[in-house]
C-alpha cells in the first residue's frame, strides 16, 4: 500500500486538482499539502480527514483506526494509535449510530508539537487532562492547563502546540467525522505512477 503522501498525490492528480485549489478546499495551507505529499510532514487526525473529504476517499482506505464498537470503553482495553510515525497519538472514545454526530477521542501530544493551521465546518471542544497547550483561534493565543477547557466554531482558523516540557493529554470533541466510519470496507488506494513530481 502507498504511502499517505503517495496516495494523496495520486488522488490529487487523478481529479486533476491543483495543490492550491486542494489547500483552500481543505482549509489549510499550500506548504502543507506539499509537505504531506512528499512525505516532509505527517497530517493529524483532523488535517487528513478534511484532505480525504476534498478528494472523496474514504479515511478507512487512508489509515485504519479503532470501530468503536458499543457505547462504553474501558481505559485498559482502549487502543492507542498514530499516523505513521508520528509521535501525537489517540484514543478513539465515541461510538456511532443513527444520526449521531459527536465524534470523541482522547490526545497525546508531545512536547513542541504544533498542529497546523486549519478552517472547517463544525465545531470543537478541547478539555486538558495533563500538561498544558497552547490554542491559537484567529490569531488569539489561550493557554490551557490541566482542567481547562475551550469550545469554538470550526470555521474559525485555528491550531494547538504543546508549549510545555511533558506530554499533554487533551478531550477532543468535534463535529468532524474523524473516523469516517461509514466507509469502513472501502478499497484501499493503488500506488501512483513512478516519477511522480509529488
């Protein structure tokens, strides 16, 4: 299977979508796609979910991540999981049903990670468990410490970093279908042609 930047790229390219056209779809910046797409940076959670959505792919074809089966987990039989390599990890908390549309996941974020900037629909709730990060929302800095907690509108710009020295664990609720459930059992993407100028 490629890799995420590969198969982002071949996608791109098959609907013949410029980076640029793709970025502002997506809310997030050209630098960035590019990066992702030649391998340079690693999307988070919400970053790939909102590129998948401009390209109609399906995050189960992308990465595959916890169903969240029955309404209720137990903290030593949840799962941890990444994007690649990279050390932000999650733990899946939200189930689905008929016409739910709450999605929730627990976060660890390393110190001096920073989430890039981003603008979506929805909305979204940070809740600090441990540690403390940093969320910039219009260029507006809020410092969040263990028991503190933020909710804001989605389309609104917005990005996090742990500005601390130990990992931060953080709620996330959002609106953001970040599992893409319904399309679990979807094909994975085949590898783009060799020579790409991804």
């Amino acid at each position: 299977m490629p890799s995420i930047g590969d198969a982002l790229c071949a996608r791109r390219k098959e609907l013949k979508l410029s980076m640029q056209t793709l970025a502002e779809q997506a809310g997030l910046s050209v630098g960035f796609i590019s990066q992702v797409e030649r391998g340079h940076s690693t999307p988070s959670l919400g970053s790939l979910n909102s590129i998948a959505s401009v390209l109609g792919l399906p995050m189960s074809s992308l990465l595959d991540q916890p169903t969240g089966e029955g309404s209720q987990t137990k903290r030593q039989n949840r799962s941890t999981y990444s994007i690649g390599d990279n050390t932000l990890s999650y733990e899946r908390l939200s189930t689905r049903f008929n016409h739910s549309q709450l999605h929730s996941l627990i976060v660890h974020e390393p110190p001096g990670h920073r989430y890039e900037p981003i603008s979506h629909r929805g909305e979204e709730l940070f809740y600090i468990l441990a540690g403390s990060v940093t969320v910039e929302i219009d260029g507006e800095h809020h410092i969040l410490n263990e028991g503190d907690s933020i909710h804001f509108d989605s389309y609104r710009t917005h990005s996090s970093w742990n500005h601390g020295t130990e990992t931060a664990s953080f709620l996330w609720c959002g609106t953001m279908d970040v599992f893409g459930a319904d399309d679990r059992g979807a094909n994975p993407l085949h590898k783009g042609p060799d020579g790409s100028d991804c």
